[in-house]
C-alpha cells in the first residue's frame, strides 16, 4: 500500500508525515506504548553491542538520535528504527581482521559503515532504487535470518559460561567452547540461567511484561548487594553517562579503506532496504495507512548518519521492535518519540547502576536474541508449502553459519535472483481446448491439443527472453509436430507476456521461418500495447502483418473460419 497521501489528503509536509494527523484521543496510549518499549528495547539494544562488539552505551545511542531522525522525516506510522542483530552481526563478521573489538578504532570503522550505508540509501532515493527490497525473496529471507541467529546464539555461549571465547566463526567458537569447558565459571553461570528464567518466565506469564527489564533490573541490584565482580564474575564497569559527541569517524579515509568496506556496506544496505520496506507494508496493510518507500528510504538514510555521526553502528527496521510497539497499542511515530525521550534520560542520569551489570547477563540476553530469530515455523511453512525453496533457505543458513553473515547476504541475494530465473526459465505453458460445455480451458502440452481442426492455441505464461527462448523453439517444434492433422494457423495466446528482449524477438522470426514451408500461419492473441510495439521494433508485423492480430478468441477463431473455409 505504498503511496505519497494518507486517507486524509496529501500531506504537505516534507516531514512529521509519521507523526500527523495527530489523534489526541490516542495520545495516552502512545506515550504508554513509548514507555513500555523503552522497558522493552533498552536491555535488548545493549546486548546488541555484544554482537556489534562495541560498547554497551552506543547500543543506548541507536534510540536516541536515529530513531528520532527516522521518526522525523521517515513517512511510515510504524516503523521502527534501531539497532539490529542481522546488521549488527554483518558489522562484526567484516571487522572482525581490522581492529580490535570494542576499541576506538573499531567503533570508528563500524560508524563509517553506518556512514556508507547512509550515502547508499539517500542515493538509492535519487536515483529510484527502491525497487531492490523485492530482490531478497522471503524464503532466503528466513533462511538469512535462522543463520543469523544460530550465529549470534552460539556466540553467547563462551559468555554464558564464563569462559573465554576466542574461536572466530560458529564452528570454531562451539570447538573452541568444547575444549574449555573445563573451565567454566560455575557463578557466572548461575548468574545466565537466573537472567534466562526471568526472561522466559515473563514471556511465559504475560508476552507484554518486559522481562528483560526485570532480569537487568535484578541482576544489577544483586550484583551491588553482593558484589559480584569479587565472586569472579565479570561486570561491565563504568559507562560514561552524558550525550554523544557529534564527530566524523575518526578513520583513514582512504580509497583503499572504502574498496575494503564496500562489500560490507552494500550488503546491509540491502538488509535495510529489505527488511524496512517489508515490515513498512505489512503494517501499513493491518492498519489501512499509506507510506512511502522513498521517503522512507531518506529516514533510513538520515537515521544511519545521526548514527554515524554520534559514535555508534549501523540502524535498521527492525520488524521485532515494530511490533513491541503495535502490540503495545503504538499507532504512529509519537511512541518513538516518547522511548527517545526515556532514553535521553537514561543516557544522562542513569548509566552509573550499568556498571555493576555482569557480562553473563548480556550474553544471556543476546542468547535469547539469538534463539529468537531461528524461526522454525517458518522453515516447516515453506518445507510444506514449496519444497524446493525450504532448501534454498537451508542453504543460506548454512552459508551463514558455515562461512559467515556477510557472505550469507550476498549468497541469498544470488539464491534469490536464480530462483526468479529459475520460475522464467521453466514457465508453465499450454494449450488452450473446448471444454465439454463449449467454453474454453487450458491443459497441459499434449495431445489432442487442437482448440479447432488446424488451429493449436498455445499459451506462453512469462515475459520473453534469452533464458526461456529454447523452450518456446521446442515446444512450439513439439506441437507441429505432434499436430493431427496438420495444422493451418499457430496461435500465440500472450496475455501473461509483457516483455519481449533482443533474444526472443529474434527466436520469433525464427519460429516464422520454421511454419511458413508448412503453410502454418502465425498469429497472436491479446497482446499487450507495448508488447506489440516490441513485436513491431523487431519485424514481427512485417512478417506476419498487422492482420495476424486479435483481441479477443471469438475474432480469432471468426477468422480462423472464414481463411479456411471450403471451396464452394
């Protein structure tokens, strides 16, 4: 339901368009919803710099400046924006070889990321590349995200446990975990199973009470009470309170630099695009609302320099927040606004608790992150449903899991093209025959195969090109042959054609030359303007002429009649 006007007319404004009209009647449940996402996504965004490997406040920093952005100038009512684990998780699997985690050299390069992520979607604005979020299919969609998450999980492992953790990939960090295991901080990991217990008891109790908020909340007020880190059990130590600093990432910028980290951009900048417009439409269709992808696509834009600017990693549309906040009652960008208010507050008053907050408890935290998104469901949907893609989503889960998140994209974006030419290079042609009552069905390429005495109607069911012209050569070859009797006309029926390339215009003519030596005439059925146009640009109409086309089968067949009738 994508679109520039809202029910109520078009909005002037070239901002706010996810803010009004205003609905003061919801504003207390807007607020309300607001608070209850901050309970929600502040626990959650700093376990997201464990997987990013940056500092825990940055995580604090994705709400505050690029939410608020995005809220501002995006056009959605209910998009939310923030940091994400499938992006987060990109930005540590390429930086991994450059720099230290957690340092000030890290964090600089992962703010040029979100800097070059940035740059390619306010491009993608100006020169219409919106269209690029449909070429991540949903089913290596899921696949992405099962490997995502299964990577993400079991790199929480080693901190659940209390160990060190010093294997790089998901193959290496379980190995790794299996030669350690001796020895595991039996403290730490009393401190994991109580943060997981508290977290899956609230889910389990009521999905709207934010159990990671009780789980943080009691962890730090026991780690203060009983001193935690003197029980050997790692905490996070002071976490500088007081608002980002606006700066340039503080990097080389250099060519080399960016060749290096282009790949990595360009891959979450199809993530964003991906996964922001598809959560974007989904809500706009369960709320009957209208939003625009390009100017969302500036939001997004905005969202990932406010964040590149303000020392912290890349933000995406997260459909999770999304839906903690819809479900919570949030209806437009107003309850953004009021988890960036809280948050604000947060950052300036009350980080000095964060301290006594123990690793382990974060790392149980991103472990249910983590576990979250293996979705299972809708592996056993798509196994059910369309066998051949469920394998396609395994495969990419298992480039992520096996290679890594970077390649996994990259991987499921070519899984995703081969599969659309994959439906193009085998469509699912046929004839078109009388049914018993008169009326006209189609039927797969067989014999009897004749709508009339000497005419076949061959339905072609895809746009024309180079990949699927041997098919219809064959096909076409096939029916002639097969034919009894012989045929006089050879109908093309083209409704479902709406291309026509260089390849099969020229495959065409060929078909031509290969039924005029048997007296077979060539015609078309319901062809599309500007597929006639294509067929005219490439000679068709000169070979065939402009009476060899029809719009509608009772002309056709009417003319079919009247070329081939007897001799008085």
């Amino acid at each position: 339901m994508a679109g520039n006007q809202r029910k109520k007319g078009k909005l002037s404004l070239p901002i706010l368009q996810g803010v009004l009209p205003i609905n003061r009647a919801m504003l207390p449940t807007e607020v309300l919803a607001g608070l209850t996402f901050a309970c929600l996504a502040i626990p959650e965004v700093m376990g997201y710099t464990k997987i990013a490997g940056t500092p825990v406040v940055t995580g604090l920093y994705t709400i505050l400046i690029p939410m608020a952005l995005f809220a501002l100038f995006g056009s959605s009512r209910h998009l939310v924006v923030g940091a994400d684990s499938a992006t987060a998780a990109i930005t540590a699997s390429a930086l991994a070889g450059m720099a230290v985690s957690g340092s000030s050299e890290y964090l600089a390069l992962a703010s040029l990321l979100a800097l070059m992520a940035a740059a390619l979607l306010i491009a993608a604005r100006l020169v219409g590349l919106g269209f690029l979020a449909d070429f991540l299919s949903r089913t290596v969609l899921v696949g992405f995200l099962t490997g995502v998450g299964i990577q993400v999980a079991t790199g929480e492992i080693p901190g659940m446990l209390g160990i060190d953790g010093a294997g790089h990939g998901t193959i290496a960090k379980l190995r790794d975990v299996a030669q350690h295991f001796g020895q595991t901080h039996w403290p730490t990991v009393a401190v994991s199973i109580a943060v997981l217990a508290v977290v899956i008891g609230s889910k389990r109790l009521s999905p709207k009470l934010p159990g990671p908020l009780f789980a943080i909340l009691g962890v730090i007020l026991c780690s203060w009470a009983f001193q935690f880190s003197g029980s050997g059990i790692g905490v996070l130590g002071t976490v500088p309170s007081g608002l980002p600093a606006l700066s340039i990432p503080d990097v080389d910028w250099s060519w080399s630099l960016f060749k290096q980290l282009l790949p990595t951009a360009l891959s979450i900048f199809v993530v964003i695009l991906a996964q922001s417009a598809a959560t974007s439409r989904a809500y706009a269709a369960r709320y009957e609302d209208k939003f625009s992808e390009n100017t969302d696509l500036v939001g997004l834009g905005l969202a990932n320099l406010g964040a590149a600017f303000t020392g912290t990693f890349v933000v995406n549309g997260s459909p999770t927040k999304t839906e903690m906040v819809a479900s919570a009652g949030g209806r437009s960008q107003i309850a953004q606004l009021t988890t960036v208010a809280i948050v604000l507050v947060v950052i300036l008053f009350l980080t000095g608790p964060l301290a006594f907050l123990p690793n382990a408890a974060l790392s149980a935290v991103v472990f249910l992150i983590g576990v979250k998104l293996i979705d299972l469901k809708g592996l056993a949907a798509i196994y059910r449903q369309a066998r051949s893609e469920f394998w396609i989503a395994i495969a990419t889960a298992a480039v992520v899991v096996l290679v890594g998140v970077e390649q996994g994209i990259l991987f499921a974006m070519v899984l995703s093209l081969i599969d659309h030419t994959r439906r193009g290079y085998r469509p699912k042609n046929a004839v078109i025959v009388k049914s018993t009552d008169g009326g006209w069905h189609t039927q797969p390429i067989k014999t009897p195969n004749q709508f009339e005495p000497g005419l076949v109607i061959y339905r072609f069911s895809h746009s024309l090109y180079y990949a699927n012209t041997q098919r219809l050569s064959d096909e076409v070859a096939m029916i002639v042959d097969q034919s009894d009797p012989p045929l006089r006309w050879f109908c093309i029926e083209a409704s479902a054609i709406d291309d026509i390339d260089f390849t099969a215009g020229y495959t065409l003519r060929s078909i031509h030359d290969l039924l005029k030596p048997r007296n077979i005439k060539l015609v078309f059925l319901l062809v599309e303007p500007n597929v006639r146009k294509e067929l005219d640009r490439y000679g068709i109409t000169d070979m065939v002429g402009v009476d060899a086309y029809f719009e509608t089968g009772n002309a056709l067949v009417e003319a079919f009649h009247q070329a081939n009738k007897p001799p008085a």
